[in-house]
C-alpha cells in the first residue's frame, strides 16, 4: 500500500437479478499493478460482479469506487468478455481488433496516425503478437486470440483490467503463457487485474491477491489467508476440506476428500478443483 486511491474499491456490494440475490455484502479493494483472481465455480457470481463493475448492471446497495473515483475514472477500464466469437471468415487482421480498443467507439473510418499506429504497434509487441499481426483474427490459435483481445483491452493504457474466464478452452501451455503475460503487463503498465476462473491453480504462482466467491458472498485476501479450510468452510457454510497434492489445491466436501486425494495423485493436471 502507498497511500494513493484504489484502482478498485467494493465495498458492501449487494446485487439481485430476477428477483434472486445473486451478490450479498462483497467487499474488497485492488491496487494499480495488483494481480487478483476471482475463483468460484459455475454460477458462484463472477460475471455478475464484473457486469457490475462495468456499469452494466445497477446495483442495490453498497458502492464501487474506481481509482479514488476520479473524473473519468468509469472509461479506463479494459475488457475482455467472456466467449467471444470470431467467425474464421471475419475480414479483420489481428491489428485491426487492437486498433479498434482505440476507436472502435467512434463513427466512421480512423483517420490515419502515426501515433495511431505507433499505439497498436507497441501494444502488439507487448503481448507478443506481433508475428501474426497481419493474420485473420479468426484463424488464429486459442491462446494467439487471447493475447489479441488483450491487446485491445489495454492499448488505451486503463488502471483497471477486467477478464472473464479468459483461461477457458485453453490448453496447458497457453494457459501458463496467458498468466505470464498478464502478470507482467500489470506491473510494467500499472494496471490493477481482476480475472475470473473457477481453477485457482494456474494463477497461485502470479496472483498478489484472491477473491473467492460462493453463494453470493466473498472472502478475499492472499492465498494464504483464504484458501483455508476454516475459512471456506464458513463461505460456503458447510465443512470443506483444502486438499493439497502435488502442488495443486483442490477444495471439496469434507466426504470427498480421500477419493478426489486420490484423482488428483492420478491425474493432476484435469482433476476439477471447485465443489
């Protein structure tokens, strides 16, 4: 902590959809440069939380506050969704989609700029796009498209960087190059990095920090703090247990425990880790 503003402040965040609540009371802070996960199993609320962080959806009480709510602060935030589609045919070159997180938002054609084109150019080389750079977006790998997405997501240089299972569909290796390269950029561009997965163990090497979601409330501190059997237990509120096993972290119902001990001893590397 330096004593400047949060990049992003939650504090009491309560959010109902279609009469359900889906968020109770999430609190927690992330400063510029931070790398947090935010790990809960399918339907725990992590779209929902980011949805709300964005803007897109109102909320019922509590508050988020964006880099000490600065004037302007709600337009510098980076975005990469969840399951985006990039039909093979698309006439778009990787460039073109990084070019458009500049001005995409705008009417017409961009004008030409040297400036324009430095912008794209250096946010390529920064994700290490550039050797395809001139490829159809839609032809390239998994793990390509996601370096081009974040490249879009961060040339307009935000203090906040949202992802959305961006690890998903990955394989092994992609996914342990996404998570370097999203550690990296967030300390030399400063930009604070909430991404949500519902598998923890690709980021423990590189998150500073972990926001854990389950039936719509949140713990959240270092790894250590929380991924705790006491501390789970009493988010979900019944007994878990935090099995650790070659490395991995797997957290399940207490009765489950030696059989998925076991599975993972097996197979560590597909063994899901979230009840």
């Amino acid at each position: 902590m330096n004593g400047a503003a949060p990049a992003l402040a939650v504090e009491g965040l309560c959010v109902a959809l279609g009469g359900r609540q889906v968020l109770r009371n999430v609190s927690f802070e992330l400063e510029a440069g931070e790398f947090c996960a935010l790990i809960g199993s399918n339907g725990s609320g992590k779209t929902t939380l980011l949805r709300a962080i964005l803007g897109f959806i109102p909320i019922d009480s509590g508050r988020i506050g964006l880099d000490g709510d600065a004037p302007g602060a709600a337009g510098r935030i980076g975005y990469v969704p969840q399951k985006i589609a990039l039909d093979p045919s698309l006439p778009l070159r990787a460039r073109d989609v990084v070019a458009l997180g500049l001005d995409g938002a705008r009417l017409g054609p961009p004008l030409p700029s040297k400036r324009r084109t430095a912008q794209v150019e250096q946010m390529l080389q920064a994700v290490g796009a550039a050797g395809f750079a001139d490829q159809r977006v839609g032809l390239l790998s998994g793990g390509q498209q996601q370096r081009v997405l974040v490249a879009h997501a961060l040339v307009r240089r935000p203090r906040l960087l949202l992802l959305d299972e961006p690890l998903a569909n990955l394989d092994v290796r992609s996914t342990a190059e996404i998570v370097a390269l999203l550690r990296r950029l967030s300390r030399e561009y400063g930009a604070a990095v909430l991404l949500s997965a519902h598998d923890m163990n690709p980021l423990l090497p590189a998150m500073d920090r972990i926001v854990y979601l389950a039936n719509g409330s949140a713990v959240a501190g270092r790894a250590d703090e929380v991924v705790r059997t006491e501390v789970l237990s009493s988010l979900y509120g019944y007994h878990v247990d935090v099995v650790r096993v070659h490395g991995r972290v797997v957290v399940v119902a207490a009765e489950a425990r030696d059989e998925i001990r076991d599975a993972v001893a097996r197979d560590p590397v597909h063994t899901a880790p979230v009840p």
